[in-house]
C-alpha cells in the first residue's frame, strides 16, 4: 500500500470513530470503487463469449454470434501448398493488391506454409514479413523452406492462441489469408494486433465469402462482410473498403486510427 493510500484509510477511520462517539452508531456501507490501472495499462478486451451445441466443423464457442471454426493443423499442407490454389484464390492478384511500400513490415499472420510469406518478401527488399504462427511444425517448416529459397526476409515467429507476442507499435501492416475465422481467442488477438500495429497500419483480412453460396468451403470457414466488420469495428478498427478482386474470398481493409 502506498503512503498516499495509507493516510486515506486513516483518514477514514478517524472519521468513523468521530461519527460512532457523537451519533452512537456506526456509519452506514459505503461503496468503494477499486483503484484504477495505473497509467499507461491498457485494460483487457471485453470478451464476449457465449457456448452452445457444437456443429461438425465448429467448436461450440461463440463470438458475436458466430461459432469459431476447428483449426486446420500441420498436416494440412498439402492444401495450402495445392497446385490449383492460384486458379481458386489467385493469391497473385491479392499480393499485388497489397500495395506495400519497399520498407514495409507486415506481420503475415497465420502464415502455416508461408505460401503467401515467401511471395511477399520480394515486395519489401528493405522491410520484412514475420510469418506467426502457433504451430512450431510450421515454423519449422518455414525455417527449413526460407533456407532452401535463400529468403532472408522472411522471420519467422512464435504467437500464442491469445497473443501474437509482437512488439507494440511494430507493424505497418498485417495479413490473414483464410485464418481468422480459426482463431479460438479473436477478441484477445484483435487487442494484440491493434497494439502491434502503428497508428495508420491496415489489416488485410482475406477470408471465403460466407454470403456466396457458389464459394465451396464450408459454411464455418467462411465469413461474409458484414460478420468481419462487426468483430473489427468491435475492436477499435475502421473499416476502409472491400477491394474484391478475387475469385472466392473478400479482400477487407481495416485500418489502426
């Protein structure tokens, strides 16, 4: 307790013992409100969870409504290494799209394989993508992969469920390619993020169009626009546009104010 807090509570006692010597009764409750954080702490998301029957490909936990996926573990990368992935995704289309400045750091977040990670390190020469995962296979993996191509650019890096473990203010962008919709702890990684990126850093958040039911994904594995707004606005995010130029999924831009 500090000495400033030590002479309130004496303080206080004294006038109780004032008021039970003249009126002869103690003093009624008094509410006390807890001590605020000190400065500079930011206060913890607001997580609002909810649980319900789970369906076959979700979990059963909710966030604003929607049932977070199961996640695709490393044995999948078969699929995100897939020959058709380009005619399905043209995930060439949505790097150029990114428009990213030659020094730029972009977090590619869930990278898995580094399909999109190894693509982009090109375009920033004298930046960097860090590849997050959760997985240290697929970290592995990555390490194994950028010795291979020679790619120096590309660092991968250790998240956790409910943190991406970054430095604040460290980003001047972030990806997520069809991995958001998996994350079992949003509300707390949407904090993260927000922390990590800079003032004016965008998200891209690429993710199958829940409203189209010609896309052939399953229902839980993708979001429609209105579901991601939602979640990021939610979390302190502004909306700038759905650029759309692709074949299956929305191409969102968020930005840090």
């Amino acid at each position: 307790m500090s000495r400033i807090a030590f002479l309130l509570v004496l303080a206080c006692v004294a006038v109780m013992a004032g008021w039970v010597w003249f009126h002869g009764e103690a003093l009624p409750p008094v509410a006390v409100e807890a001590p605020a954080a000190a400065t500079g702490t930011p206060a913890p998301p607001k997580v609002e969870y909810t649980a319900g029957p789970a369906s076959a490909d979700g979990t059963g936990k909710f966030f604003h409504g929607r049932e977070i996926a199961q996640v695709m573990g490393h044995q999948a990368l078969g699929w995100l290494e897939r020959g058709n992935r380009e005619e399905e995704e043209a995930p060439s289309r949505a790097i150029e799209a990114l428009g990213l400045p030659p020094a730029a750091v972009i977090a590619d977040i869930g990278a898995g394989s580094g399909y999109y990670s190894f693509r982009i390190s090109p375009k920033v020469p004298q930046g960097k993508v860090v590849a997050v995962d959760i997985q240290p296979e697929m970290l592995d993996y990555l390490r194994k992969k950028a010795g291979e191509l020679s790619i120096t650019n590309v660092e991968p890096h250790l998240g956790a469920i409910d943190d991406l473990k970054l430095p604040p203010a460290s980003l001047d962008a972030a990806l997520m390619v069809d991995a958001y919709h998996e994350f079992s702890h949003p509300a707390e990684m949407l904090a993260s993020l927000h922390r990590a990126l800079k003032p004016g850093g965008q998200v891209f958040l690429l993710e199958f169009r829940g409203e189209d039911p010609q896309v052939p994904i399953k229902p839980l594995h993708k979001m429609t626009e209105a579901q991601a707004r939602l979640e990021f606005e939610g979390a302190g995010f502004k909306f700038r546009e759905n650029r759309k130029p692709l074949p299956w999924q929305h191409f969102m831009v968020f930005e840090r104010p």
